[in-house]
C-alpha cells in the first residue's frame, strides 16, 4: 500500500482539525466515529501526520485553491474518495484536498498509532457488514 491509499478508507470522515505549518509536518484529525468504533478504547476518529509537507490545499468547487490550514478546517471538511495517488488528490464534498508529502503516519485520536492496513482492515469489516442487510432484503 502506498503512503497516500489510506485515505480512500476515510470515506465519510469530517476532518477537525489541521494543524502545523506548510512546508513542514501537519497533522489531521478526521471524525469518523463508526470506523473508529472498529478499534479499542474510546475516540471517535484518526491522526494523520504528514510529514515534509509542501502542500496542503483545498479547492472548493468554483472557488480560488485555499492553502490557509485555519480556514480549510474551518470549512468542516467531508472526505470522499482518494482521486489520485501522484499527485495525491482527495475528493471531498464540495470541493478536492490537493497534498504532498515525503511520509506520513496515522494513529488513533487517542494517540495509539495503527497501520494503514489495519485501518483498510477495519474498512473492509464495515462496509462487508453494512452491506449485508441489503443483500438479504433484495
């Protein structure tokens, strides 16, 4: 799994807050309690620290591209799908995050860090058990 593919398991996720410095690190914090449920202790979304970023933007659909970290999470962020790996693209609702960085590392909102595969794990188990109603009611 590449560094950026993580983001497509934070489908419905409400991103918090952002704080940091471009170029610098940033750190994320996404809502996304029924994911975050999948793991132990209480919290209700995810870390992610982007390390060596030179680019953090958001462009909102038919708006200039917004690079102020405070006012892009002010914006209450909804985050769709990962468009693009290179460049890493993330769709959102209204509009598309645009990021670079050299790494980057995710964890828990309380801290414990977990693996992008235990979050696509975590991912899987979900929408396979969302899923199952409809497929019995059809």
């Amino acid at each position: 799994m590449s560094d950026s593919e993580f983001w497509k398991y934070l489908h419905d996720g409400s991103i918090e807050r952002i704080d940091g410095a471009v170029p610098g690190t940033v750190e994320v914090v996404v809502s996304i309690p029924y994911l975050r449920e999948r793991f132990a202790g209480e919290g209700a979304g995810f870390r992610i620290t982007l390390f060596d970023c030179t680019r953090f933007e958001y462009e909102a659909y038919g708006e200039p591209v917004c690079r102020d970290l405070a006012d892009i999470a002010r914006r209450d962020l909804e985050l769709l799908s990962l468009g693009s790996c290179l460049p890493i693209v993330v769709n959102c609702v209204m509009g598309r995050l645009s990021l670079e960085y050299s790494a980057s590392s995710l964890a828990l909102d309380t801290g414990e860090p977990i693996s992008a595969s235990q979050l696509a794990k975590a991912s899987a188990g979900y929408w396979e058990e969302w899923s199952k109603p409809s497929r019995s009611e059809a």
